[in-house]
C-alpha cells in the first residue's frame, strides 16, 4: 500500500509499503475512503530533524473494515467507520469517565508500531473501542460534503467540541475563539449549537473568519497581541470573555486568553501547548479566578451524538477543508497548509 | 486606637495611631472583637524588605459597628458583623457572577489607604457590599467557640471553601488535600460537607493531620514531593484524586498537584502562589486533560449559608485556632505562627 512518511522538516514522502496486518486479536484493519492533514502535522513539518526513518504520518481516516482479529466483536468487514484520531479501550476507568485520550491500554497514531493514518490501508488497535459505526451510509454513493463532514469527527470538529465543552460554553455566555485554523472555525460552530450568545472570533485571514461567521461569529478581531486584547475587552464593556477557547497552540495565543478572560472564566486549550511552562500566578489566571481547562480531545466521548448531527444535516463541519488530494500529492497538500493557500486538506482514495 | 504593622521582615510593631473615620459616605466604622492572623502574612513577614513606614496588616475580623456613613442603608451601629477578607460593592456584574475579589469597586485591606484589620477599629469601605450582619448573636455573651467559627468565616473556611467548590467536590469523588495548614483543614472540612468520598490529607504535623482526620480525611499522606506523589498514586490504585486542593502556594506544591490529579481532574489552588511561571504543557496539565482553578476566594458569596452551618453547629472550623493573643501580643502571635508553634492564632479584644 501507499503510505505517508516524514523523513524531516519540509521533507514529506509517499511510499510504497507492506500491508498492515492483524497483530492482536483486537485489531482492525481498515481501508481507507478519506484522511486528511492536520494542524498539529506542521509542527513536526517544521522542526523534525532529519531521519534515515521516516516517520509515518496521519491520524485521521474515515474507511471500511476490510479484517477483523478473533476478538473484536461489533465490528464486521464491510462497516463504514470513523476512526477517532486515538485508540482506546473505551470501557477503563478514565473512558468510562469521558477522558479517551487516557487510556492506559489507548495511544496514538504515527508511531512506527501503529503507523499513520495517511494511508491505503490502517491498523486499528482496540478496533471495539476505537472504531465507530456510521450507520446507513455507502461510501460509495454519499455524498462528498457528507463524507466530509464525517471526516471531521475524526479529529478536527470534536476537537473544536471539545474545547468548548470544557470550557463550558451555554446559553448567554461570551466565547472568544483565538485562532481561525480549521480547529478554531470548528470551536466557533460547536459554541454555536451549544447557544453562546456571542462569539468573538481573532483571526486575520478572510476567507477563513468569514466562515467563522456564517458558522455563529458575531464579532471578528484582527488585531494580535496587545491590541487585540484591547478589542476584546472593548468588545466586552471592559469585563472580558467569560470563555476563551484557544486553538492555536503557541504562546502569543496563550497569553491572549489569559489577556480577555473575565474574572471567574474559563480557558480551554486544544491548540498542542509548543511550550511547558507559562504565567498561571497571581497576574494571569490566579489574581482574577480564571480556570485553565483543556487537552487531547477524547473524541470517542462526543462521536455518536455528532454523527447524528451531521447525518440531520445540523452542522456542516466538512467545509473547513478547501483542498483535496490524492495519495501521491500528500507532500503538495502539506505544502499548501503550510503556506497558508489551503485551510485543511482532504486526501481522497 | 491600637493597630499592627509591619517594617520588614520578622518586624511586627503594634503601635498606637489615630482611630479611622469615616471617608466616604459607603464607608463603616467597626470595633474589633476578633482578629487573626493569616498564613499569607507570614509571606511578607519572611520577605519584605525593610521600610520606615510601617505596612498596616490583618484582613480578617468579625465584630461591631461603630458608625455608618450617611449612604449605608443595610446596617447600623451595634450590628454584629463578619467582615470579609476584600471589600467590594456586591452589587457589579463580577460580584453578581460570584467573583467580588474582582470587584472593580473593591480591594484589599492592609495597604496605606484602607488599613489592615489586627487593628481595634477598621473602616470598612463598601459597608453595604462588604459587611454581612450575624443575626441574634451578641458578642459579648456568646461562647468563645462560636466567635471563633464565626471569625474563620472572614477569609480561612471559606478560603478552604472556595478551594473545594472551584474544584467541583461531590459525592463520589476522591479529594487530595495539599497543605495541612488552617486553609489546608479548611478544605478537608468543606469536601466533607460536600459529600467526597475519600479525602487524601497531604501533611506532615500530626497535631494538625489528626484534627484533619476529625474532620473528614481518609488518609494522610506524610511524604512530599515524589514520594508523596507515588503513595497518593498507590491510594487511588495508579489512578490518581479527581480533585486536588492546594493550599500552600509554593511550587512544590503545585508540582504535587499535577503529579497526583487524575486525567480530566481538577487542581484548585487557594494558596496564593509565590511564583507566576509554572508547568502546563503536555507533561503536566494538557496531555491529561487536567484543569487548574482557585484564586482569591470571594467569602461575601458563600457567608449567609455558612454562618447558618455554624450557627446550626453543622461545621466547627473555630477548631484551628489553637492560640490567642491581645492586640498588644501580636508580633508573638506572628513568631509562634512562623516556627509553626501555632496552627493559626487568634487576636482578642
């Protein structure tokens, strides 16, 4: 099969490589109908130091079960399935409580034992827990726009969700969405359906904030920094946003949100933090009761009640992406997100 | 009228100065029945450099007013009061969202303008918004417990308090306690009333522990840093405590915070911290999802139910004041509270 590798920064390959195959008994292999490139791929894009092994790449697949190990019970070849972009058990403790990504028996994609998921072909482990079922859809016959808006909640649109779960968004709240890459746009929707009452987008690229506002920003903030905090607060007669979500992931956006939060609000981070320690005393979050929340997106939490929003047609998540690939032109559609000419990438099969 | 300031480090002064007056029409005149001393004025008794002019201390007090301005319309001379730790106005859109140490119409005692409260009299600015009446207790006659469980209503308890509702404590939960200080015991008392299932004391003062086993701790834990960490673990069976309420300040102590919380748990920090970068990337709080909480605990919104807890004798957190002094005894209070002679130490009038 035809796989994604990065062998460094700037340096993305497709090969050809040996199937995967079923190693435990609760394995999936899965063939894949759509992936896609995410945000969080560039970090690596931009400073992976050079390898004689590349690094397979991808973590986001809609597909069909092509092979099932001995163990896996609700899954049959022929399942049209979204794979969350982490693998758990989905019945431990922390599952149980809604916290997916830490799954002691859970992990991540694009390690050379699992692989990537940009790729013909993928092995799912802990395929029960990790594989979700989209009822009454051939693949083969959707629609394209449904496929991807599928697509999307294998990551990108449950990862917005999740930033404004934490942060507990709800009716007549104030949200400050800081970033409008495809996570953050997807942040503004899911605060949308969950009846925020304003939605303050900061994001400088049109084309991607005007999206933001079909999908429920009611304001848009160009400025950065310290100017754009003092748009916010404006915005907000001087008292701040009750939720910020950020999505970006390096610290400018982090000191943003503790910059527009109101006192007693909530910031929930779902950009990949680029840095470990940060302000958190009395001047950023402690002086004015200010919670930080957020993390990895336990996607398999929120994946059943979002199908069926995308299935009814509520939400329309699919159209972050504005590019579409085949396999062998991966490198150009990294290249493309990279330069900022492609929102997020689709790569079809 | 006497009052207590501070010249530096380890320079505690009671000194005669002119009694205060009223300066605005919002302002109150109160005399002191009770005072104390707080575990965060043992931070500039270690650090503060040396001044000519003394800094006024105290912020904690319960007793009765003297004199109203003319624009206080909810008290009046004679009433019983519990005052608490900040002033505010209690009517702003932060004070009504339950934030009023975010008042913008508020502050704190203990500067030039305002004065401290281990003091015979105090102005209390934002009478209205700042004084919270204690019905049908006459000081004078009432048992020296019950002051005292009225006067950790000031700031202590409900310091704890504050920890344990920001951290989300209920039924079910496990809650680990960082600090076996009076806020610490605080906190262990108030998880109790709000139903958590096992409470894990972090402290090694086995006076102290042991009231804490009193007064709800299922365990005590004597060891810090990684040994700490790794015994918490070993209690909640490698999961770690869904709650962790720090009450200390100190980054060892936050350290244990992250090292101890369960994925998707919360870190509730009242310990005013004493530093302003710490860890909250993926090693710490992202990668498990973890939230961080707490600040300044705004006392006015808890006060009415929890002088009717202690009136009903439900709580008794009195119990962590284990010495008392006169007003002219306060720089011994301070000495006994530093060499952790005293747990935490009462001023009586």
């Amino acid at each position: 099969m035809k796989a994604t590798f990065l062998y460094g920064a700037g340096d993305v390959r497709v090969e050809t490589v040996p199937d995967p195959v079923i190693q435990q008994p609760t394995d999936a292999i899965v063939r894949t109908v759509r992936a896609c490139v995410c945000g969080s791929d560039l970090h690596p894009y931009h400073s992976m130091p050079h390898s004689e092994h590349g690094n397979p790449m991808g973590h986001e697949l809609i597909g069909v079960v092509e092979e099932v190990g001995a163990a896996v019970t609700s899954l049959r070849p022929g399942d049209f399935v979204i794979a969350p972009f982490a693998f758990q058990d989905n019945t431990c403790a922390f599952c149980r409580e809604g916290f997916q990504t830490s799954c002691p028996h859970g992990g991540w994609y694009g390690t050379p034992q699992t692989g990537g998921l940009q790729a013909e072909l993928a092995r799912i482990p802990q395929a029960d827990g990790s594989l979700v079922k989209v009822p009454d859809v051939d693949p083969a016959g959707a629609d394209p726009s449904l496929l991807a808006s599928l697509l999307t909640l294998s990551d990108v649109y449950l990862t917005g969700y999740h930033a404004a779960h934490m942060g507990r968004v709800e009716p007549g709240r104030t949200v400050t969405v800081i970033g409008d890459g495809a996570v953050g746009l997807s942040a503004v929707l899911a605060s949308r359906t969950m009846g925020a009452e304003r939605i303050i987008l900061m994001g400088r690229h049109t084309s991607r904030t005007d999206l933001g506002r079909e999908w429920g920003a009611t304001d848009v903030v160009a400025e950065r920094g310290a100017e754009g905090i003092a748009k916010v607060m404006d915005l907000t007669g001087g008292e701040g946003s009750h939720v910020v979500l950020e999505a970006v992931g390096h610290m400018p956006a982090y000191e943003q949100s503790y910059g527009v939060v109101r006192p007693g609000g909530v910031i929930s981070r779902v950009g990949v933090p680029q840095y470990e320690e940060a302000p958190i005393g009395f001047g950023s979050l402690f002086g004015k009761n200010a919670t930080l929340t957020g993390g990895p997106a336990p996607v398999r939490a929120y994946l059943e009640p979002a199908i069926r929003q995308v299935l009814e047609g509520e939400i329309d998540p699919g159209r972050v992406f504005d590019r579409s690939v085949g396999i062998d032109d991966v490198p150009a559609g990294y290249a493309a997100m990279d330069a900022r000419e492609a929102l997020k990438v689709m790569v079809e099969f």
